[in-house]
C-alpha cells in the first residue's frame, strides 16, 4: 500500500503575480468600457427617441390654454402678420387674415412654381353671395393685402362723410367682426365659418405682429435639421420686412431711365451693411439684426424675434435672442439669460447647437 502523495503547493512568483494583476484589470476595464458603451448607446437611444417621438409643434399660452399650430403653419402665421406689419396696416389685420387662411387653407401655402407667389387662401367667388359685383377672391399673401388695404384706405378718407356709419360697414376696417371681414373682402367660404378661428389666429397673429413679447414658443425636432443658412435667412427677412425694418434700397443713378448699361432693367436691392452684422462660418455664424425703436405700431425687436422662430426648422435656426431672452431649439421655450440683456433694436440668430 502506498502512501498517499500530497498535493504539489504552488508558489506563486512575482511575474506569475502580476500577469494575475494584470489579467484583472484587463476583465475590469472591459466590464467598465461595457458599461460606457451601454449607457452611451443608451443615452443615444433616448435622445433618438425622445426626438422621433417629440410632438413638433409651436403654442401660445393664453390664460390656462395652450394653443398649438403646427411649424408649417406658424411659418405661414408668421408670413402673414409680418406682410401686415410691412404694409403699417393694424394688428386686427394679421388676425383676420391668419382665420381666413385656417378656414380657406388651414394655413397650408399651395406652392404655384418657383416665380409664383405661394397661396395661402382660397381661390373662387363668394358662395354666399348673387350679386354680379362679386370678384374671384385674390388666393396669394399679396392680393390678399392688396384688397384689404384698399377697402381700408377707402373707407378711412369716408369717415367724414354725412353717411360714414353705412360706408364703414362697406369696407374693412380693425373693428370689424371677423364674419363681417369676411364679407367685406369677399371671401370665398360662407362667413359665419370663419369667426371658429378667431380665438388660435389672435393668439399666433399678435405676437408674430410684434404686439406681445416672450409670448410664442416652438417645440422643434433635431432629427434631420437643415444646414444652417444664414445667407438665406437675411434674404427671407430683406424680402419679408423690409418696411418695417427700414431698410434702405439702392437706387438708380441720376437721369437713368430704368435700365442698365446691358439694356435690363433695374432692379433696386437691399443695403444691410448697417441692418446686419454677420460673425462666423458655418454653424458658428452668428446674425446680429438691427430694428427699430418700438412705438405705437409695433414692437419690432420681438416681431423679429418671433418670426425667427416661426422660420427656424426652414433655415436650421437653433438660438434665437432677444432683450433679456433667449429661446434655444433644444429647450423649446424662452429663458431669461444671466448675461446682460441686448438692446431694444437688436436680435441675434444662432446657428450653433449648444453642447
């Protein structure tokens, strides 16, 4: 019988000891780049998510309501009250005409061609009315403007008439219900349809008129933004607003009759060399738009402030700032900045995505 053998004891030397080590903090930092990985992917996720399953959309609050239009609709809601405020015709203006569009349009633009202005109204007769005066009402931004401000214009040099209480019922004017607006214009629809909208066209038309401040907010999507384009922009607002923001035109030479030396035609363009100031490239360029003193008509620092919000998922706005606010995509809302409040003539567009 033999003798039971014992077990051979290992010793463990300083090079097998610290291949140990080492095997242990190779395990340990795959685990700990697993963990990075998975809640970086998991970060990822969340924010795909959370962007694809955002509710894009823009709102006013008005006592304990929210009133929502769609981007593509506050865009349009922007067009019109700035075309208003262009013109120096009263807010009621960019009302009625942002109720109009919803009821003939939903203030969906019907793109005619590139040369072609967009319409935002509806085509046709008035189909409540028999009398043979009834025009096909005007369907574009313009023609619209066109006839509002002409019965307003009218009716304003018939006020001292002996009969001036039964000519203002013939032309439009700001205190005019919308239905009897409607009528006045001729508009296409019946009019007791279009006094449903009044409500979410006042709420959205105000503001974009630059009649209330830090009133307006869009929810905007980040999943595919559009590259920023700030030469774009600052063509969109020369051709929007330019009355408003009195931007001055180049002019024909003294005793020109119109035309070039090449035989065309002259064409008079905008001069922003002191309208604004650009800073950066790409992404990091930064507008600085100069606007008027606010007086009776409108506050235009916030007209402008607004209407970049309206237009920013259309040239891939993320910042927009204004006196002491600022609105940031990501955010989706106005907060006041702990920097020093810019000036009441001034309005910085952002293109940059905050880290």
């Amino acid at each position: 019988m033999h003798a039971r053998r014992q077990p051979r004891r290992v010793i463990a030397t300083r090079p097998m000891a610290r291949r140990r080590r080492r095997r242990r903090a190779l395990v340990a930092l795959g685990i700990t780049s697993a963990v990075v990985a998975g809640t970086a992917y998991g970060t990822w996720q969340y924010i795909e998510e959370r962007e694809f399953l955002l509710d894009e959309r823009c709102e006013v609050t008005v006592g304990e309501q929210a009133m929502t239009l769609s981007p593509a609709q506050t865009n349009s809601a922007a067009r019109l009250s700035a075309a208003a405020a262009d013109r120096g015709l009263p807010p009621q203006a960019a009302v009625h005409a942002v109720a109009m569009s919803l009821q003939e349009t939903e203030l969906t633009s019907d793109e005619t061609g590139e040369d072609e202005p967009a319409e935002l109204f509806a085509r046709g007769t008035p189909s409540w009315s028999d009398g043979p005066s009834a025009e096909v009402s005007a369907s574009s931004v313009a023609g619209f403007y066109d006839v509002l401000e002409e019965s307003w214009l009218v009716g304003q040099s018939e006020d001292g008439s002996a009969d001036a209480e039964e000519e203002a019922a013939q032309h439009w004017g700001p205190q005019l219900e919308l239905d009897e607006a409607a009528e006045v214009l001729q508009r296409p629809h019946n009019a007791q349809f279009y006094p449903q909208h009044l409500s979410i066209a006042r709420a959205f038309a105000w503001p974009l008129a630059g009649q209330q401040p830090v009133d307006m907010t869009c929810h905007i999507s980040q999943l595919e933004v559009p590259g920023p384009n700030p030469e774009a922009l600052v063509d969109d607002i020369a051709a929007t607003m330019p009355n408003a923001l009195q931007i001055p035109f180049t002019e024909p030479d003294e005793g020109d009759d119109g035309e070039g030396d090449d035989g065309e035609e002259f064409v008079a363009e905008p001069i922003l060399t002191d309208i604004v100031e650009s800073s950066g490239d790409g992404e990091d360029t930064v507008l600085t738009v100069q606007v008027p003193e606010r007086d009776d008509t409108a506050d235009y620092q916030w007209m402008l402030a607004h209407w970049a919000i309206a237009v920013a998922r259309e040239y891939g706005i993320q910042t927009v700032k204004a006196g002491a606010y600022t609105w940031d995509r990501d955010a989706g809302r106005w907060d006041r900045d702990d920097e020093e409040p810019s000036p009441s003539t001034e309005v910085t567009i952002g293109f940059a995505r905050d880290a």
